[in-house]
C-alpha cells in the first residue's frame, strides 16, 4: 500500500513538475509570438513581455505597439536599478527579439467588438457605395450596435444605421456581422425600410 503511495506521489510530482517545463504551456497572444519568432525565454522576459502586453491591451489613447515599446523600456529601468544579477544578458536579449515579439503579438491581439463592427462596417459601406459608375452614393450615418436583440451575441453582431442617398433621402437599415475565430467574416443583410421589408425587432 505504501509502495503504491510512494509510486502515485512520484507521478504526481513528475507530471506536475513535466507540465512546468513546457515553454509553451498556456497559448497566449505574447507566447504565440515567441512561439512565431522562434525564440526562447526566461522567466523574466517573459514576465516583461505580458506586462507590457497587458499594459497596451489597456491603454486606448496610444498606439498598441507604441504602448509595448513604453512599458518595455520602463521595467527595463526598472530591472537594471533593482537586479542584483548582471542584467546585461536579458536587456539584449529584448532589445534584439522586442521588434518580431511586439509585431506578432499586435497580430494574435483578440480583437475588441468595437473594431470588429468598424470593419464590418466598413465593409457594407463599400458595397452599398459601390465605385466608378456604379457609385450610388449611398453613406452610413450613426451606426451602433444592437446589443438588446434577442440574437446579438459575440459571434452574430447586430448594427442599426442610417443610410444617406442622393436621391431618397434616406432610409434605415439592420445587417448582421459575421465573426469567425475572432475575425469580422461577412455580414447579412436583416431589414431595410427602402424595400419595406418587415423585421421584428425581439428584446431580451
């Protein structure tokens, strides 16, 4: 009995201990982006990268690369005036891989829904526009989100707009975007006062 004990405890431990180890253990955009720049990395890099990260994700006034760069250099400040350790090693090592892990970091960002419904947007906007000889003219004015229909979820976003016409006037408009693996993918059209379509609007 106790040699089964001693046994489970040792797998426990190794499985724990294997499960550390792993350089790319939990998949976040900044461990995505180590992974894609094909570089290794300390506990203290990587520490500084997520907080960089994190402190970019956060800022909505400044540049997501531009953000990184800052909180960057001032844990690297930060680490010289306080590390006991000679830091010259891991201030190189973020100066060298910083560039590729900010790009490829910025790339695997989720996107916020606010950024998704602009480019889906600006998708309908195209199309309803059209270009050369075929440009109705047609422009979307005060679009928003329709987060109380009953259907409007993270993957089904609705939009409300206006649409602006040279000849009409103006008519509304309900279209549906698509997201598919974090990505804006298409968009469906639901109503449009134009062509008197009917459309119940359900509340949740």
């Amino acid at each position: 009995m106790n040699y089964l004990l001693i046994i489970g405890t040792i797998l426990t431990v190794c499985f724990a201990g294997c499960s550390t180890m792993s350089p790319y253990k939990v998949s976040s955009p900044v461990n995505e982006a180590i992974k894609e720049c094909g570089i290794g990395y300390t506990a203290e890099t990587l520490s500084m990268f997520n907080a960089a990260y994190n402190y970019a994700d956060k800022k909505t006034n400044i540049d997501f690369s531009v953000g990184m760069r800052e909180s960057l250099d001032t844990q690297v400040i930060a680490f010289v005036k306080t590390s006991k350790a000679n830091p010259d090693k891991i201030l190189e090592f973020i100066k060298n891989t910083q560039d590729c892990v900010i790009k490829q970091a910025e790339a695997y960002r989720p996107k916020k829904s606010s950024q998704l419904i602009k480019e889906c947007v600006s998708d309908v906007q195209s199309r309803m526009k059209g270009s050369g000889n075929t440009n109705y003219g047609h422009e979307l004015r005060d679009w928003g989100r329709m987060r109380n229909h009953l259907n409007d979820n993270d993957n089904t976003m609705y939009v409300g707009s206006r649409v602006t016409t040279p000849i009409t006037g103006g008519y509304s408009i309900v279209f549906k975007c698509y997201i598919k693996n974090g990505k804006y993918d298409d968009y469906d059209l639901v109503y449009s006062s134009l062509t008197g379509d009917k459309f119940k609007y359900p509340k949740k």
